[in-house]
C-alpha cells in the first residue's frame, strides 16, 4: 500500500512540479525541500493533493520534515493516517 501512495505521490510531483521531466531521479528518501523539488508553497500543495486523494486531515502539528519532506516519509505517514482513520470506524 504503501508503494501505492509513493506513486500515486510522485505522479503528482513529477506533474506539477518537475513538468513532467526527471521524474525517475526522485529517491524515495530525497529531500523535497532539501533538492528544491518543491518550496514552502509547493508543499501546501502537496498537502491539499494528499488530503483530498486520500480523505484525510492534516494537522497543523504533522506539518513536518519527519512526515512530509521525501516519497518515503510521506507515503509511511499516509499510510498511518489512514490506519487511524481505519480504526476509528
């Protein structure tokens, strides 16, 4: 699953920020910011694609590095999200 939200991820970068080119160099543990994929704006973006792809809230607090900032970092937190929101139901 896990896999699934990276690519699904990647599309959306490689489309909206890289204009379709390079997209095959993204490493899963990259750095976005770190690269300059995507900028502080950029990264509200990316934010509102994976609230509305995957129904899902971001908080002010989960704003960080640690869950935002890679293919890898923001897959796994996509996927605990939705473990969450899954065991709540």
């Amino acid at each position: 699953m896990v896999d699934t939200f990276a690519a699904d991820i990647k599309a959306f970068i490689v489309s909206n920020f890289l204009f379709g080119q390079e997209g095959e160099g993204i490493a899963p543990d990259q750095s976005f910011l770190e690269s300059g994929i995507i900028d502080s704006t950029g990264l509200l973006e990316l934010v509102a694609f994976v609230e509305q792809t995957y129904g899902i809230s971001i908080g002010d607090r989960e704003l960080v590095p640690e869950n935002l900032d890679s293919l890898q970092n923001i897959s796994r937190f996509v996927a605990r999200k939705l473990d969450t929101v899954g065991s709540r139901s």
